[in-house]
C-alpha cells in the first residue's frame, strides 16, 4: 500500500492500486472480438458504447478486456506493428507454448518470436488483429 495525502484536508490514508482492465481501441469490432472469443477462447460479456463508440467486454479468464471503434472525430494515431511508446504487449500465460504455437499457427497468424527458452520461462510472441502483439508465456520448471 502507498500512503496518500488527501488534496482536500490533507489527510492522510492508504491507498491499493490493482489492476482493473485493458482498453484497446480496434478497427474492426467484430474481427476483434472474435479473436479474443473464439481464439483465445475469452468469454463475451457485453456489447455497449464507450461513449459514442461501439464496443463490447470480454473476459478471458479474470482478466477484462474492453474493445471500442474509434469515436467519431477521433484521429488513430501509431503504427502498431512498429516500436512505440506506451503499450506494448499483452502477456498470456498458458500450458504449453508450443502447443499454443501451433494451433495459433495453423490458424494462420504470424509470430515475430518462435517458441523460445528464456531464463525460466518459455515464450512465443505473435501479431493478433491491428498487429497488437500478445506473449504466450510457459513458466519452466
């Protein structure tokens, strides 16, 4: 915990910070929401507006994911197939790297990173819809 001055008395108390969810803005709502429902197999939660925007919630396994349309006006900027600041990559933890590998393989996505030992970890990096890049990660024995 973190303690926290009150900008109103100044009084003081603790505060937790936890993660709460990822908000990812797509060019195609549906392609997008495919790919989290049928590939990684994350559950629809609901179709809503984010604003003006459409959007829906998935939730893959505790973690909430909110997929939204640009609002109009808005101008998308940053190319996510190239290096940036900001996000950078989604980290899955699964079973098996390798298996993940090949069945996103066979389903025809593109890895940056084949199945790779990394300390006491295995991982795998590859390009999911609007080139977001997604870790597998397998924790080693």
């Amino acid at each position: 915990m973190n303690s926290c001055s009150s900008p109103d008395n100044g009084e003081e108390w603790n505060m937790t910070y936890r993660y709460h969810h990822l908000h990812l803005i797509c060019s195609n709502l549906d392609e997008m929401e495919n790919f989290f429902t049928q590939t990684l197999g994350a559950r629809l939660v609901e179709r809503r507006k984010f604003g003006t925007a459409d959007g829906a919630t998935v939730d893959l396994n505790g973690i909430t994911i909110n997929l939204r349309l640009p609002r109009e006006g808005d101008e998308i900027s940053g190319d996510s197939s190239k290096e940036r600041y900001g996000y950078d990559h989604l980290g899955l933890q699964v079973e098996n790297v390798d298996a993940a590998y090949n069945d996103l393989k066979n389903k025809g996505f593109t890895f940056i990173t084949p199945p790779t030992d990394a300390g006491n970890v295995r991982i795998a990096f590859f390009k999911g819809p609007d080139n977001i890049t997604i870790e597998l990660l397998q924790p080693l024995s």
